[in-house]
C-alpha cells in the first residue's frame, strides 16, 4: 500500500488544518488506520486511530476535544481534522495503516507548523 499524505502548512494558533491521507489500493481491506507526529527531538507518537469500518476511533489526549479522525472508504482516504491548533502541534504527521495480512505501511509524511 502506498500513502500520500497531504493537507499539512502553516497556520497561525487557533487555527485549523485538515489532513489527508490517501492510499493506493482499497482502504476496505485495511484493519486500522492511524495518525502519528514527530517533533523534532522527540518520538514519533499516536494522534488518533480508526478502525476499518470507522466504528471506532482512539484519541491521544494531546488530541481530544480538538481533533478528529475519519475515512471514506470509498475514496480509500483517512482524514484528520484539527481544530484550535497550538504550537506544540507543531510536527511532521505521518499516515500508518495495517493492511487484511497485517503488514503495516507508513506515509511520507506531511509539516504542520503552528506559529504562536
């Protein structure tokens, strides 16, 4: 599978982004799909999770209350939508999925930057 992420930039705090990630075969036979970030000096960490029918969904608590993760499966896309962005959102945001044979794929990643 491949992933291409896209949505990310520069926005002021307070702001809003959404992220998209797009994958290169059918996301129906994907079991779960996720959001990670990387600040600089720092692990990459869990944003938000879904699972494959989007009935379920996991929120970092950096996250909870300002983002939300989705997919349409039938443009094979998984969304996130941060509100109210603060500057330590600041972060390269990666897309990772775990595909029906549990190989797992990441995105090339995509700069948020979130300016005070």
């Amino acid at each position: 599978v491949q992933l291409v992420e896209s949505g990310g930039g520069l926005v002021q705090a307070g702001g809003s982004l959404r992220l998209s990630c797009a994958a290169s075969r059918s996301t129906f036979s994907i079991r779960s799909m996720a959001w990670y970030r990387e600040a600089p000096g720092k692990q990459r960490e869990l944003v938000a999770s879904i699972t494959s029918g989007g009935g379920s969904t996991n929120y970092a608590d950096s996250g909870k209350g300002r983002f939300t993760i989705s997919r349409d499966n039938t443009k094979n896309t998984m969304y996130l939508q941060m509100n109210s962005l603060k500057p330590e959102d600041t972060a390269v945001y990666y897309c990772y999925v775990v595909d029906s044979r549990w190989d797992a794929y990441w995105g090339q990643g995509t700069q948020v930057t979130v300016s005070s």
